[in-house]
C-alpha cells in the first residue's frame, strides 16, 4: 500500500496483528480454562512431583499467553487518540511473538502432562519433543526463512520493495 500515510499503515498494521491475535487468544482461553479445572479432578491427588511441575509450567504459561495477547487491546484502550499508533503496533508485535512462544510451552507441557499420565514418561517426552519443534518450525522457523535476505530468495521479490526514494515500503506484516 504504497499510498498510504504513516497513520493509515500503523492502523492497518494494528488491525491485522488483532485480527492474528483473535485466532491465537481463543485456543489460549480454552486451554486456560481447562488447566484452571485439572487440579479439581479426583485424580490430580494421584500425580508424582514431576507431573505437578509439567502441570505448574502448563499453567504459567497459558497464564502468560494470555496476557500477552489481550495486552495489545487493553493498551489500545489506554492509549485511545494519544497518537501512539506506531509504538502500539511496534508493542503489539512483540507480545504477538511472547504470546506465540508462551502458547508453544503451555501446548507442549500440557500434551506431556497428559501424554506421561496415560502412558509413560518416555512416549511423553518424544512427543513434547515433536510438538515443540514443529511450533518452534511453523510459527517461528519457516517465517524467518521468509525474511529479507535470510531465505534462498534474499532481497529479489520480498514482500519489501523499494519506494522510489530507496527507502523500504512496509509490507503488511509489519
């Protein structure tokens, strides 16, 4: 979107990055919740020391997602017409990432949690093992091979061009 001012970049920058969060904040919520319930259940008196660490890493973690993924939203509300848009954005993003890495770790624990009191320790690792590489390689891997000069393509044909003043134009993604 080459025409577009700085202002009008940073509100649609803002409304993408909450458009992503939505997806990420609800499966965060649902695993929250059910986390919230786990020690409830007859069987959590049952769990050796290292299940209730999984389980503690678990919670802390969607805990932590959860934060930082409603914090852009609340911080909008905060800064409403303070003309902080960009900062907000910049913000957003790195919560969006913490967010990201926050939901990997609950994800992974959770699975292991589960996974080492059905069957064994061993399967459980492998598993989370699998689990966190492939969140690891999704969400954060494979994009970076996306980025400017860091994947085959280097700079020729990335979602930056150059303006014709030579300075990068912002792709959506920002």
């Amino acid at each position: 979107m080459k025409n577009e001012s700085h202002q009008e970049r940073a509100d649609r920058n803002f409304v993408e990055l909450l458009q992503g969060a939505r997806v990420a904040v609800t499966g965060v919520q649902v695993l929250f919740a059910f986390l919230l319930t786990v020690p409830f259940s007859t069987g959590f008196s049952r769990l050796d020391q290292a299940d209730r660490w999984l389980y503690f890493a678990a919670l802390l973690s969607a805990a932590f997602a959860s934060i930082c993924y409603i914090a852009p939203p609340a911080q909008h509300r905060v800064l409403f017409r303070q003309g902080r848009k960009e900062t907000l954005v910049r913000r957003s993003n790195v919560y969006g990432i913490l967010g990201a890495l926050a939901l990997a770790v609950s994800m992974t624990t959770s699975t292991m949690f589960v996974i080492d009191y059905l069957f064994d320790a061993t399967l459980a690792w492998i598993a989370a093992g699998l689990l966190a590489l492939l969140a690891l390689w999704t969400w954060f891997g494979q994009p970076a091979l996306d980025r400017p000069g860091t994947g085959s393509d280097g700079d020729e044909g990335s979602p930056r061009a150059q303006s014709s003043e030579g300075s990068p134009v912002s792709s959506s993604e920002e």
